[in-house]
C-alpha cells in the first residue's frame, strides 16, 4: 500500500515538474520569438538544474545526510511502495532530529517538500538532455504544446513509451515529407541484435556506448523507432560510412542512407551531423578490401547469415 508520506513526495514532485515545465516552455518560446537559436538558452537552464540540485543537496548538515540516504535506496529490497518514505528516511529523520545537528524543517513533511524540489529538478534535468532531439524539433516549429500525447508540455510524460509517441508525432508536424522509419530488420537477424553480445559489440568498435543505451539501441535498430538522442560514433567517419554500407546491404531489407541522415541523431566522432553525403562521399572513397581485413569488419561479417 503507498504510504501517505510516498503519495505527499510524488504529489509535490509532480507539481514542481509541471511548473519547471510551463518555465521552460516559456523560456524556449521566448527564444524563438527572438530569432535566437536553442542551444545557448537550453544549455543554460539544464546547466541551472544542475548547480541548483548541488546547492541544494549540500546546504546544512541535515539535508546532506537525508540526500545521501535517499539517494542509496536502490540497495534496500523495496517490496512495498513507499518504504523509502514511510520507513527508512523517516527513521533517519526522527535519528538527526535528536542527535544536536540543526534542524532546518519543521517536520518531515517539510523535509519530503524540499526533496520533491530536488529530485523535481534533476528529473527535468535528464529528461531534457536524453530528449534533446524532441525539443529541438519542437522549437523548429515553434510549438511545445497542443499534441495528441501531450496536450500541455509537461516533462513527466517523456517517459517509455509516450515519449516515442511525442517524438513520432513532432517528427511528422517538422519533416512532413519524412514517412515513419522501416528499415526492415531481416527476421533471422533479430534475435541477434536483441543481444548483449551483439550490443557491446557495436558499443566497442562503432558507437559511443555513452550515448546509446541498450535498450535506446534496441528501439531504434530493431523496431526502427526514433530515440530522442544524439548518437555519437568513436570510429573514423569512413568506418562509420562502411558500417552503414554493410547494415545497409546484409542486415536490413530497407535501411537508405536518406532515412539515416533525417533521423538526425547521429554525429561523427568530430560531433558533425551525419547526412546521407558523408556517407556516400567516403564510400566513394573507400578501399573495401583494405577495410574488410580490419578486426571490426572481420567481426561484424561473421554475424552474416
């Protein structure tokens, strides 16, 4: 059963997520109307989140203990919702309020308030940073509200899987000539890319691990769905060209140089923009059997079926 003190976080939480929302939007709308670009202006309010959470976390004694407590609680076995709230911070609370270090709150209702602005705060944080494409194309159109899985932009809906569907839906509103991706993962090879082998195997030689989560890398080379992330290769940008060209002819039925560039997800390892003529241009240029003896190419061959 969730515990009033779990239901009073979560409702504080929700409510300051929704207000930092209406701020950003705002912000960002500001920003447009101006003719000035994104990235200054969502730089420096998700670097404002950050310095702000610190701030917070580390302004007395007290709070820093209950931060540090809260902020370990994947190590307790939570079988029921609200233990956190309801049992351990509380036990700590009522432990610190009668051990002579100050006491900043009133009570622990208090306490649960001034957490819910924390975690508020770095919840906008990340969710703004992993869905950075989202934003951009929504400040392209100069619309953050009014979509059919968002009516009012509010960051608590960019979670799986309503986040996809707000990114579908802004991608068709800014590229209207984009259909839906359909790559068309052959079928024998599925199972493999749902691997971890195969994963960490791409995460090794080609991407950025960092920038591309398992899961993240799942959605969008086996179900060809859009990931609101920048996805950053390690690898030379003629090795990236020939790992397209070899996905492109082994692995899928319908994977086009044109999708992966409308994408726009995916940067060099010089964090450029990777369009459909980067890839032809250096395969252009490209000495395949050079390549082909290079142990990332003999490995990525060997999973040809």
């Amino acid at each position: 059963m969730k515990s009033k003190y779990s239901e009073y976080f979560q409702n504080s939480f929700e409510t300051q997520v929704k207000e930092h929302s209406t701020n950003f939007k705002d912000e960002i709308l500001t920003q447009k109307s101006k003719n000035l670009g994104l990235n200054s202006k969502f730089n420096q309010l998700t670097n404002q989140y950050y310095k702000e959470v610190n701030s917070l976390k580390s302004k007395d004694d007290m709070t820093q203990k209950l931060c540090k407590v809260y902020d370990n609680r994947d190590k307790y076995d939570d079988q029921t919702e609200g233990l956190i709230f309801n049992i351990i911070l509380l036990e700590e609370f009522d432990k610190l309020k009668v051990s002579g270090i100050p006491n900043p709150y009133k009570d622990y209702m208090h306490f649960l308030e001034f957490l819910a602005v924390i975690e508020a705060l770095n919840f906008c944080k990340v969710k703004l940073r992993n869905h950075y494409i989202i934003i951009q194309n929504m400040f392209k159109i100069g619309r953050l509200d009014g979509y059919d899985n968002m009516p009012v932009f509010n960051l608590l809906k960019f979670i799986y899987p309503t986040d996809n569907k707000i990114a579908s839906e802004v991608r068709k509103i800014s590229y209207p000539e984009t259909e839906v991706y359909n790559f068309n993962l052959k079928r024998k090879y599925i199972d493999l890319f749902l691997t971890d082998k195969f994963y960490y195997f791409i995460t090794e030689e080609f991407i950025d691990q960092s920038t591309l989560t398992q899961h993240e890398f799942i959605r969008f080379f086996v179900y060809s769905e859009h990931v609101s992330k920048l996805v950053n290769f390690k690898c030379q940008t003629f090795e990236l060209a020939y790992f397209f060209e070899i996905l492109k002819e082994y692995f899928y039925d319908n994977l086009t140089y044109e999708e992966i560039s409308k994408s726009g997800i995916f940067r060099t390892s010089n964090k450029t923009v990777v369009k459909s003529g980067t890839v032809r241009s250096n395969l252009h240029r490209l000495d395949r059997s050079k390549q082909d003896k290079k142990d990332k190419f003999l490995e990525l061959k060997s999973f040809i079926l």
